[in-house]
C-alpha cells in the first residue's frame, strides 16, 4: 500500500511543479512580470529614436514603444524609420 501512496505523492508533486512552471511562463509573456517588458518596450530597443515629431516622409511613430519622460520637458514619441 505504500508504494501506491508514494506514486501518488510523487505524481501531484510533479504536477504542481508543472503548474507553477506554466504559470510563470504565462505572467512573463503576458507582461505581468516587468523582467522583460520594461526593455524591451524602450524605444531605442524597437529601432527607434525619441523625438518631439517624427519626420513626415522618411519616419512613423510607433506606439507600442515608449519614450522615457523627463520632468519638464515635452512628452516624446517613438519615431521609426519607413522604407
């Protein structure tokens, strides 16, 4: 009977570890876990430059990106280059 017990105990033990791995898989690529998302939100990251407007020809904002603000100054966008 034992060994049954310990199959058991072996196998939920396994399975909450599994659990515990997708679930930090899931809050790391949905962004809830800022280990990623704060770099690679950055502008500069994306390809971009920070600017108060982007040149209307050679360059598009890009709102998935973020610019850094500084006090005083006027909010920048993200401006990436169109080919």
């Amino acid at each position: 009977m034992k060994k049954a017990q310990s199959l058991s105990m072996n196998t939920i033990v396994i399975a909450a570890l599994a659990l515990l791995v997708l679930v930090i898989i899931a809050l790391i690529t949905t962004g809830r876990i800022s280990i990623f998302s704060k770099e690679s939100a950055a502008c500069t990251n994306q390809g971009g430059t920070c600017k108060l407007i982007c040149a209307t020809d050679s360059e598009k904002e890009f709102t998935g990106a973020k610019c850094s603000v500084v006090t005083g100054e006027a909010a920048k966008v993200c401006c990436i280059p169109v080919s």
